[in-house]
C-alpha cells in the first residue's frame, strides 16, 4: 500500500463540498456559479487521481472500489455541470438581493405562468378546432 502523503489543502473531495458551501454563502449568482465550477475542477482532479492509482500495482486487490469512486465522481461532475446550467438559465436573482417581497413577487409570477400554461392546454385539448396546431417551442 502507498503510504497516505500529507497534503497542505484538504483533499479533492473535501474541496468539491467546500466549494459548494462557499459559493453559496457568498449569496450572489455570480459567485455561485463560479464556485460550481471551482467544485466541478475538484471533481475532475479526483478522478485524475483515482484514474493514476487504479493503474498502480498495489492498487490491484481495490480496482472495484476504485471504478466505483470514478463512476461516482463522474455523476458528480454531470450534476454539478447541470446545476450551473441551471443557475446561468435562471432568471431569479441571487439569494443576497431576494427580500421577502421579490421571493413572493418570483414565486407568483411562476404561478402564474404555471396557471396560464394548464388553462392553454386544457382549452387545445376541449377545442383543437379553434387552435391549429403550433409548432414546438425550442
């Protein structure tokens, strides 16, 4: 077994959660998209890592658990990667500048939104004659 080397920043794993915590604590968009991308890095690095011991012979006896971590890791990087889609797509505003009255004023308008769209597709469904067809949005 390769002795466990002494490192001065906590190791990958540690730094993706960290990552997360910070940049939500920051409590602007912007910084909580930069450190989703930050942990995502993290994510890459453990698997550089987990990929560089599973070749290494004292490594043999746990290829599995090692596939495992990888496999893992991997799903990590695809969620943290969709969660920054998401949060470039979204039109709220950071957690910093939401007062109550914008959260509620948000929250209606998505309601909104939902209300209208059921009642549309209610209406194309109880009279297709009075609504041609329209192509897919995007």
């Amino acid at each position: 077994m390769i002795p466990a080397r002494r490192e001065s920043r906590p190791p990958c794993r540690l730094s993706i959660l960290n990552s997360i915590a910070d940049g939500a604590e920051r409590g602007t968009s912007a910084a909580l998209l930069n450190y989703r991308y930050i942990a995502r890095g993290s994510a890459g690095e453990f698997r550089s890592m987990l990929h560089f011991r599973d070749r290494l012979p004292e490594m043999a006896d746990l290829k599995s658990q090692i596939s495992n971590l990888r496999s893992q890791a991997e799903s990590c990087s695809r969620q943290l990667r969709a969660w920054a889609d998401s949060l470039q797509n979204s039109d709220l505003p950071a957690q910093r500048h939401l007062t109550v009255h914008t959260r509620q004023t948000y929250q209606q308008q998505r309601r909104a939104e939902a209300f209208w769209k059921q009642n549309e597709e209610r209406l194309r469904r109880a009279r297709p004659q009075d609504y041609p067809h329209r192509p897919a949005e995007p």
